[in-house]
C-alpha cells in the first residue's frame, strides 16, 4: 500500500533550511511507500471569515490539495516561539467553510529544524495544539526536533550526518506505519 503526503514547509523564505528538510525528506521517503508531494502555502491570502460566502481560487486550490492526499506532514521552523503566520495562516484557510474541515480525520506528523538546541520543539506543541482542535490524528511518537548546524543537510537535500539521517528515516516508516492504521 502507498499513501500519497501533502507537506506544508512553513517558512516561505528562498533560503529557507526546513525546505532543505523537506528535500531531505523526500529523498529518504523513496525508501518508503510514502509519496510525498509539497502542497504550497504562499499564495493564500490573509484568512478571514467573508470568505466563507464565496471562497477564492486560492483557497478551493488549497482544500483540493489536501483532499486528494491521504496524509499531511508539517516540515516548520519556529518563530518566536510558535509557528510561522504563513503556516497558521493555510491552516485557517483549510480549516473553513465552517462544516469543510479539510483537516478532519487525515493523519498528520510534524517535524521541524532550527539552529537553536530545542530544535523547534515550542513551535511544534502550538502546532500539535492545534492539529488536535482541527481533528487530525497525529504522529505522537517519535518526536522530531532537528537541530541545525551548518552543513547538515547540503542543497541537494542530503543529510550529512549518518545518525540525524537514520533517525529521519526511522521517523518516516513510523510515520507510515501510523498512516497506514489511520486509513484502514
Ligand atoms: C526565528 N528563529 C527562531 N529560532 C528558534 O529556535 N526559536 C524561535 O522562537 C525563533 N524565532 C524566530 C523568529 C523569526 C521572525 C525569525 C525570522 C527567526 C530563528 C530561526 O530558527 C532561523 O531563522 C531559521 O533559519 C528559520 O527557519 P527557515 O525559515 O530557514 O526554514
């Protein structure tokens, strides 16, 4: 059985070292039967409730994104101390028209890396926090708190240190065990 993952990468910066994550975790999920594909978060606009009567391209594009995917993975930095705008930001978006929940009973994991030693681990309990209240079961264990230091995943996405990449590889097949009793 493969399973199709949306991933959200929170940060929308161009140089961005969770998006070198999330190309870390794609290489290593070819040794899965995970599929992962990046659902983009940059282009919604700012959410607010008016745009429940009539919602935009944007967000349609977005709640289809995530309806054609059988799972979710949250690749996030950590800003002051919780998660970036932009990323609470999509997950309003996908959480509304109230009764549209896209986010309702799709398993989800969050992983996330930052130069501080806590590895964003403040961020992802918001994040959990709020995966819990939009109904996504998620992946409690193992936790992934990834701390960067300079040259650990190089551009093209490789992990360079062998024990952070057998931990992220070990993450993954739990994380597709976990989906795989999530959707059956
Ligand atoms: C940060 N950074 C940061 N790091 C951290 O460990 N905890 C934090 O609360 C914050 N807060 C914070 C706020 C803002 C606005 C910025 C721009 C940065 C540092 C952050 O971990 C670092 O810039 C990473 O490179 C951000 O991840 P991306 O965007 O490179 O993926």
């Amino acid at each position: 059985m493969s399973y199709q993952v949306g991933v959200f990468v929170g940060s929308l910066s161009k140089v961005s070292i969770n998006r070198r994550l999330a190309t870390a975790l794609q290489r290593l999920s070819a040794g899965t039967n995970l599929h992962l594909q990046e659902i983009p978060i940059g282009n919604l606009p700012l959410y607010n409730h008016d745009y429940d009567a009539d919602y935009p391209p944007q967000g349609l594009a977005f709640k289809e994104a995530i309806a054609g995917v059988d799972a979710l993975m949250f690749v996030t930095p950590e800003y002051n101390r919780s998660i970036p705008g932009s990323l609470k930001n999509a997950i309003d978006w996908g959480s509304r028209p109230w009764g549209q929940n896209s986010f309702a009973r799709k398993p989800s994991a969050v992983i996330g890396t930052s130069p501080g030693k806590i590895g964003t681990a403040v961020a992802q309990q918001h994040l959990r926090s709020i995966l819990s209240f939009v109904n996504s079961p998620e992946l409690a264990q193992p936790e992934a708190y990834i701390q960067y230091t300079e040259g650990l995943i190089n551009e093209d996405g490789e992990i360079t240190d062998q024990g952070t990449a057998a931990f992220v590889t070990d993450w993954l097949q739990k994380f597709e065990v976990f989906v795989g009793k999530v959707v059956s």
